[in-house]
C-alpha cells in the first residue's frame, strides 16, 4: 500500500515498526507555550512554509501538529495547557490565569488523536468563564445546578475513533476507515 503513496505521505518505518514504536517509546509531553515556541524557531516558520500563523493565543493548526510530531520529536506528542479563550468554558483555569489544563494526544501522520480535559468544578470560575465567553446563565442553568453544592475534580476526553483506526490500519485518507462516510450525495438521514 505504502508504496502506491506519495513520497512525502510514507512513513519512515514499515507499519508493524511503526505501532511497535509508539507502544514501546514514551511520549513527549510539552505545554502550548512550549509548542508555540519550537514552532517558532523552526525551519519551516523561519522560511515562512507554513500556511497558517504561529502565535500564543491561536490554536494549533493540523500542519504544525504535524510538525511536531514527525519532524521535531519523531514520535507522538502531548500538549497541554492551552490558552484559555481558544478552549471551552467548562475547563479548569490553570493557576496562571491564562491557560486551562486540557490536552491533545498528537500521532504521526494525523495530528490530533485523543483531546482531554479536566472540567472546571469551582462555581465561581465557572460563571466567571461564563460570563468572559458572553454565555448567558440561563441557557446553561442546569450545567451550574451540578456544581451549586460543590462537585469533585474530574476529568474527561475523547478518543478519535477513525482517526485510531487510520493510524493503526496505516491508511493514508481518513475517509478510508470511516464506515459510513457522510459524503455530498450520502448524507441521508
């Protein structure tokens, strides 16, 4: 299959290699700042071959998840910490002020696989995200009901299946593995 691919879209390893890399080797963990900054200093920055803007504040587009999976670190990445207005209300506010604890899984050749977070329980940040973000109370009354008697640290996230899928199966096009592709045509419902 892999030879049938574009140059630029082969792994450096065969896909066997590749899936017992990933489960034999640690991950890297770096926060946005960090991510940010590498991005910056790098190559294809510096030489202005990225289509999107690098700055703290904007999210990570797919081209420099990518970098940073297969060209800095060459194995998958954990970024953490991002900036609070570019993520959803309901995620803890870090210590700082201006970052949340949340984080993205990064895999070779895909980009985002997992995103996670850890929720806000703390009533008074809650409605203060709330109220930065223009979300008005009453349309999310229910969710603060939750949290009025006090609520316990927790966390979730979510897994992209297809996206799993694709990597393992070493595919080269997400809507390869998806099963029932909701295309121009095909999207009945």
């Amino acid at each position: 299959l892999e030879k049938n691919m574009p140059k630029e879209q082969r792994r450096p390893m065969g896909l066997l290699d590749t899936l017992k890399f990933v489960v034999e080797n640690d991950f890297e963990r770096i926060t946005y700042t960090e991510a940010v900054e590498l991005l910056l200093r790098s190559k294809p920055y510096q030489k202005g071959k990225f289509e999107y803007p690098v700055e703290w504040g904007s999210d990570l587009q797919a081209e420099h998840e990518r970098w940073l999976v297969e060209q800095k670190f060459q194995k998958p990445v954990i970024v953490r910490d991002y900036p609070k207005d570019i993520k959803a209300f309901y995620m803890r506010l870090n210590d700082d002020g201006k970052t949340v604890a949340a984080m993205d899984v990064l895999f070779p050749g895909i980009g985002e696989v997992i995103g996670g977070s850890q929720r806000e329980e703390r009533l008074e940040k809650l409605v203060g995200r709330m109220h930065d973000m223009n979300i008005p109370e009453e349309e999310l009354w229910w969710y603060l009901e939750l949290r009025k008697f006090g609520g316990a640290p927790h966390a979730g996230f979510g897994l992209g299946f297809e996206r799993m899928v694709q990597f393992i199966t070493g595919m080269g096009n997400i809507r390869d593995v998806i099963a029932f592709p909701r295309t121009p045509g095909n999207a009945e419902f």
